[in-house]
C-alpha cells in the first residue's frame, strides 16, 4: 500500500531552510483529513521516521511534528533524536502542571518546544509559567489580529522565545512579520506543502497487544517475543527498517528476526509497540495484499519446517525470514534489489531472495514448485536437496494451517486500542 506524508518547509529571515513541518496525508490531494489527532500523528511518525526516513525528508533539518495532549503524556516525542524533531504543541492542549512537568522533561532532554497557531492567555494560571520552556511561538497571521499579535510579539521580546509567522501568503506580510521581529516564517507565499510518498506494507495480524503483554512480564521471553514478531510480516518489516536507520548505526548484517530483537532491546520495541498501537489499522484490506502476506507466512514456516528435520540445514530463522520476504517486490510494486537496499539482512539471505543460487534459496524454489504442482520438479528437488519428499508436503500442509490461524485472528481480541 501506498502511504503519505506532507512536508512545509519554514523559512528564515534570509529566506534559508531552517526545517519542515511533517503533516499527515493519506493521499495525493494536499489537504487534512477529518482524523483523530493522534492517530495523525502517529502516522506521521512512523511514515516519516520509519518508511520515509526523516533524513529523506528534511535532509538534517529539524521537523516540526504536533503532539496532542495524550501523545505528550505517553512522553512520544523522547523516542526521537533532539536534533531530528520540535515538539509542537497544539492549541487545543491546555497549560496545566501536567504539561509543565513535561515540557520541563523534554527541555532537560534537549528538546526544542513551539507552541501552534497560539493564542494569548494569561487568564490560565499555568500560562507564564508554560513561557519558561518554549523555544518558538508560531502566530497564524490570517487568524489573529493585530491587537492580539502585539501582546504575542511585547511577551517574545521580554523573553528569549523566538517568533514563527504562519499562514505568510504575500510579500508584504513576509516584510510586515519581518518588521515586527519575527525570525521564522511558513506559508504559501514560500512553499505549499508537498507530499511524499513510499511504499508500506498493510497490517493483517494485530500481534501489538501479545508483545507488550510479553514485554511487561518480570522476564521477558526473547523467543516468545522474537516470534509474536515473525508472524507480523508487517511489523517485522518496520522493526528491520528502524535497525538500519542511521540513528541505529548498525555494524553488523542481521539473520534473523531474533537478532534484530536482541540489538534493540526490549526498552526499544516497547516503545515501537505503543507508536504503532496508537497509529491503529491504516492497512488497506484489500484481497491481493491479504493473500501475499498468506502466502509468505505459509513459506516461511515451510522453509522453516524443512529445515528443522535436517540438521545441516541450520540455522532455521534464515530460512524462515527467506520464504517470509520473498513475496515483498509485489507487495510494495517496488524492486526487490530497492526493498532489499533499506533492510539490514546478511548477503545470503538477499541473494536467497534474489534467485541466486545456494541453499536456502534452493529451500524456496522447492516450495514455489509445491505451489506451481510441479511434481516432477518437486521430486527432482528434493533428492538434490537430500529431503524426503513426503515430510516436505506434510511440512506444507502444516504451515498452510498455520498461517490460515494467523490471518483468522479476531482483530478484537488484539485490537492495539486497548492500551492507549
């Protein structure tokens, strides 16, 4: 599926790139859709950061991200570099001691703070004491009179917070907000917003609920963990992205989903967990998508069967994550040599993928002959590979039910709703 993200670029005095504000999409049409607000930004976050990637996106700039009041409290924004984002924080979120014991941990962090479209409010009694921790005030210059961009305006210069025109569509308001001691400036008169997109792979089997579950225990089990994530070819596709983000500064080439959830850490995909869980369902159901991902489940566990009854065929995950990514080029209509290029797999493993030859993509081309009912092939196959023939169809017939179970889950008993 297709997945979008917007991005305005904010400007200096000198008309210089200072950063981006990320706005949620979720199409080509360059307008905000009636949506949950923080679904929205959970949205952003993870098409931005993850399938996009905020260097892609802003290129070293800072991008300007609205958190609601919730997000603020689940403490979203601590999951990202200082340096990558500014924590906006919406109109709609009212000053309150709460709030200052956030922001004050986000400024201790190194987090720049800006508050949207604002609005001057010295009625609340949280309201200068809010002053303390903001970096940037964006003043919407359609919306707000002059009388009340004045009082804004009087209260920047008593203090060190910095002023961001918004809604700038004209040269003679760029001058005008110049004047009056702004120092950033957004609006049409620059840039509209542009869209970006990428490819992303839906969500069918909602494991969020399992693995946060999983992760609270006293111990955590790796290999419970390592395998609610297996199942979600989804969710294992976006934990190996994040592992080959720059911020991660990967050294080594992973085999298994297993060793990408060890060099994470649990402390890490816990907080993968609950971006993702308060994003919900933004998959597209569609028919194709679901048999794809049905279909590579049932691989990967065939070539994992296979490989378990043959002792020199270890180790098992190789193979399983070989038949799980093998179907990805249709899934996202890219080229598997691009999707390949943004995963951090071991050499093997992608030529595997790729139809070259050795042996885990001999186990493959095995279980696509299964598919195909290439008897013959099958059988040649098997005796060069050393297997007997009919455990490996066994092995099928298994798998088949096994991911059949999987993609029947009741979205309800999982639903990632119940732990916002």
């Amino acid at each position: 599926m297709e997945v979008f993200v917007a991005r305005q670029p904010i400007f200096t005095s000198n008309e210089e790139v200072f950063g981006y504000e990320l706005l949620y999409r979720n199409n080509l049409e360059n307008q905000f859709p009636n949506i949950n607000g923080d679904k929205a930004t959970a949205d952003v976050l993870i098409n931005g950061f993850l399938n996009i990637g905020f260097e892609n996106l802003a290129k070293g700039k800072p991008c300007f991200i609205n958190f609601t009041e919730k997000l603020l409290q689940l403490r979203l924004p601590t999951y990202f570099n200082p340096n990558e984002v500014v924590v906006e924080i919406l109109e709609t979120v009212e000053p309150s001691f709460s709030l200052l014991e956030i922001c004050k941990e986000l400024k201790d962090l190194g987090y720049r703070i800006a508050l949207d479209d604002f609005v001057f409010n010295d009625q609340n009694i949280y309201f200068y004491a809010l002053m303390r921790y903001v970096d940037i005030i964006k003043v919407d210059f359609r919306s707000t009179t002059v009388e009340a961009r004045k009082k804004i305006e009087q209260m920047a210069r008593n203090t060190k917070i910095k002023l961001l025109a918004e809604k700038i569509e004209t040269r003679d308001e760029f001058k005008q907000a110049n004047t009056f001691g702004y120092e950033y400036f957004q609006g049409y008169f620059f840039s509209e917003p542009v869209v970006v997109s990428t490819k992303d792979v839906p969500p069918y089997f909602y494991s969020y609920y399992q693995i946060v579950r999983s992760l609270s225990e006293p111990e955590p089990n790796v290999e419970k963990i390592s395998k609610l994530i297996e199942q979600d070819l989804s969710l294992s596709y976006k934990l190996l992205k994040l592992i080959n983000s720059p911020e991660y500064r990967l050294t080594q080439k992973i085999k298994s989903i297993r060793q990408a959830v060890v060099l994470l850490g649990f402390d890490e995909i816990n907080k993968w967990m609950s971006v993702l869980a308060v994003r919900g369902t933004t998959g597209s159901n569609n028919e194709f998508s679901k048999e794809m991902i049905s279909i590579s489940l049932t691989r990967a566990k065939t070539c994992e069967l296979v490989a378990m009854q043959n002792k020199n065929f270890y180790p098992f995950s190789e193979y399983f994550i070989v038949g799980l990514y093998s179907l990805m080029d249709a899934l996202l209509n890219m080229s598997m040599e691009r999707i390949l290029a943004s995963l951090p797999f071991h050499q093997e493993i992608c030529d595997a993928i790729l139809g070259k030859e050795n042996h885990l993509g001999e186990v493959l081309k095995l279980i696509i002959e299964i598919e195909k009912g290439n008897w013959q092939n099958i059988k040649d196959r098997c005796s060069w590979l050393g297997i007997n023939e009919g455990h490996v169809y066994s092995n099928y017939q298994e798998a088949f039910k096994w991911s059949r179970k999987i993609m029947q889950i009741e979205t309800d008993e999982v639903s990632p709703r119940v732990f916002i």
